[in-house]
C-alpha cells in the first residue's frame, strides 16, 4: 500500500445534503490545543479547564468501577436510586471509635436530625423521637421476647417468653406533669403506689401497708357493709358480704355460691322468720341440726353460710 500526502486548505463534507466547508488549520487548532475554560457551546460538548475540571457530560454511563477521591461528593438530583442491598458507611474504620459520629443526617433549616453509631454510649443515636405506628412493634431479644407496641386503643409492654421485670436502683411512673408518682420503687424490692402524691400501699420483705381504707365492690372490707329495711327482704347475691338490719322477716335465695355469707340481725320488737322454704332452701341450724325455716327473736343476730348454691347453715343469737 502506497502512502502519500495531500495538500489542500479546506475539506468539504456533507450534512444533510449540503456542503460544508471546514479550514484544515481549525481541525489542526482542536486537535493540537490544551483544553481551556469557558462556555461549553452547541459543538462543545464537553469542556476540560486546565485545572482538569470537567463540565458538559449530560448523560454518563460507566460500566465499570466508579472511584472518587475527593474530600466532598454531592448528588443534587431529585431521587437517587441504590440497587446493593447493603451501604457501607466508615468504611476502613479501626474500630467502634474510629467509626464514632458515622451515619446519617438531615440537612434541616430547624436543625439537622441524625442518625449515628455513638462509640461512648455503644449505641445507635437518634436526635428525633422514633414514632411507630398502630400496631408496628420494637420487638427486643434475639427471639422478639419483648415487644413494645400500641394497637389503637391500648398500649402493651409484653413478654413473650417469661417474667417481666422491672429493676433499677430506683424507678418511677409519673403523670405528665411531673406532679405525681403512681408507682415506686427501691433497690431493695420494696414498690410503693401513689394517689395524688399520699403513699397508699407499699411492700416490704414482711408484706404489705395499707393505708387508708380498703373496699371491694360492696364497700370497705374493714367492716360488714349494712343493708337496713322496714318491710320483708329477699336475698339475693349481691347481698353475700352484708349484714341485714330489718324489722321484718328474711328470705333466702337458692341461687348463691358455696362461702357467701350473710348476717342477720332482727331490730324488731318481736320475732322474725328466716324463710329457707319459699325458694326451696336447705338451712341447717348448727345447733342441733334441725333443717326449715328458723325464728329469730328481737334484738337477736344470725349468720347463715352458703356451702351450696340452696343449701346452707345458720348460727346464732336469740335463734330457734
């Protein structure tokens, strides 16, 4: 193949259909000159400065490694798109210490809001409070023992594997004012409960304090709540626990539990019949053992003791 040389001042190339002339010394210039700073034009695409800045690169396609070595990297498009699972973040660091301070952070105009290992407390740190939703849990434990969570309407704090325990040298529940203590407790074991900042009862190795009164349903269980009548009365169950201060005769009910009890005491002037056969009642007189429908005579006090639902016993005063 023979090799030679052509001379001429301008080439001639088509675009479109129509010639285009284009002078041999402004190839040469383009192909010869360093790369300067300036505007990148319609026919510069890509403009290198002399500081090797590159600017002009629309769309970029690497299929290979991409390595930055720089002290800042900044991505300012919309949405940013990771297919690798896993992101390393303190990449190379020693150690836990080394690593201190790495994470995320929220560049905010309230102030940032950050997520980052803190090597002194051995933990993940958030500035932010961590808001789950109803029902979404912090599940705690290599099995999810311990599961915090609220399900709308009430809160749990729930072990799914044994005791839940509180332990601290101390430890306190208070309303958000900060103005009472419901619960407390000590070192030692000892737990107290509060009510409007007055201790009401606590526990010790010995047992339990009250202090104040101490009611159920019928009342206080210091004393027999009282149900006082003028004209004839029909047990019922919730009249197990009471005593009954009438002037007028009693009938038992057969629809009660085994160890309801019930005091009578006649305020009459004269006798008053415990009725056991209207309902169908078995009532024993532990005296001698006599069954049927006892008199119980002024000023006297019986107690009958349900051992069945209609079958009872009674023992008392001014009885027969």
């Amino acid at each position: 193949m023979a090799y030679g040389k052509i001379k001429a001042d301008t080439l001639v190339y088509d675009n479109s259909g129509s010639d285009v002339e284009t002078s041999i010394s402004s190839l040469a210039a383009k192909a010869s000159s360093p790369a300067s700073a300036g505007t990148v034009g319609a026919s510069e695409v890509v403009q290198v400065d002399a500081n090797k800045d590159t600017t002009g690169i629309r769309n970029l396609t690497i299929s290979g490694n991409l390595q930055v070595n720089g002290t800042t990297t900044t991505v300012a498009s919309s949405t940013m798109t990771v297919t690798d699972k896993n992101i390393e973040i303190a990449k190379g660091a020693a150690n836990d210490a080394a690593a201190d301070g790495a994470g995320i952070t929220i560049d905010s105009g309230d102030g940032d809001k950050t997520w980052n290992w803190v090597d002194a407390t051995d933990a993940w740190t958030s500035s932010e409070h961590i808001h789950l939703g109803d029902n979404k849990k912090l599940l705690v434990g290599t099995g999810s023992d311990l599961e915090i969570y609220h399900d709308g309407t009430y809160s749990y704090l729930k072990n799914n594997t044994s005791q839940l325990r509180v332990q601290s040298a101390t430890f306190g529940v208070q309303k958000t004012d900060g103005s009472e203590a419901i619960i407390w407790g000590d070192a030692d074991g000892s737990v107290a409960l509060y009510h409007d900042g007055v201790q009401k009862i606590s526990t010790s190795a010995a047992g339990v304090t009250v202090t104040g009164t101490v009611t159920d349903s019928k009342g206080d269980v210091r004393s027999i709540p009282q149900v006082s009548v003028t004209s004839a009365y029909d047990v019922v169950p919730a009249t197990a626990g009471r005593h009954i201060f009438t002037t007028a005769n009693v009938k038992l009910a057969n629809n009660m539990t085994a160890g309801d009890a019930i005091t009578i005491v006649n305020n009459h002037s004269g006798d008053i019949t415990i009725d056991a056969a209207t309902n169908s009642v078995t009532l024993t007189n532990s005296a001698d053992a006599a069954t049927g429908n006892r008199t119980l005579a002024s000023k006297g006090m019986a107690t009958v003791l349900y051992v069945g639902s209609s079958t009872c016993f009674i023992s008392g005063a001014g009885l027969s």
